[in-house]
C-alpha cells in the first residue's frame, strides 16, 4: 500500500450565491432574499445592507443560477461563486 495523494471528481461541485451589490431598490432585494432562503424580514433587510453577503451555501449550480437571477431582476448585484 503507498501513502499518496487522491482527487475525487463529483459531478455536482457546490455553488455559493453572494450579493456583491443592493443596488436602488433594497426593499425588492430584501423580498427575493426572503423568499430564497425563507429568513425573516428583518434578517433579509441586515443580510442584504452587510454585502458581500453570502445569501446562500453550497447549492447546485442550477439552483445558484436561478437565485442570480432572480436577485438581478430585483436590482441587485449577484453572483455564484464555485466552492474551493
């Protein structure tokens, strides 16, 4: 047996989706954020004022790309960022 080093390949790499900006209209930013990841009013409004903020961790990539958007059509400012 030899000790040495192995990588595992997965299909399913998880995604981070982070708020980088709030843009105009935080209240509908806010609104997304809720309804992604079901937080109360007041959590979403301080998550999203703290940016970067990371909204959500470790979800598949069509899951990060759906919350990207939805986040950009309220204005803000997102992107999903591939877990190291």
């Amino acid at each position: 047996m030899t000790d040495g080093w192995f990588l595992l390949v997965c299909d399913d790499v998880p995604y981070d989706v982070v708020v980088t900006d709030p843009g105009a209209h935080v209240l509908d930013v806010v609104q997304v954020v809720r309804r992604l990841t079901g937080l109360s009013l007041w959590h979403s409004k301080v998550l999203v004022t703290r940016v970067p903020a990371p909204i959500l961790k470790g979800v598949p990539e069509e899951d990060a790309t759906a919350a990207v958007s939805a986040l950009r059509e309220a204005g803000a400012q997102a992107e999903a960022r591939e877990q190291p």
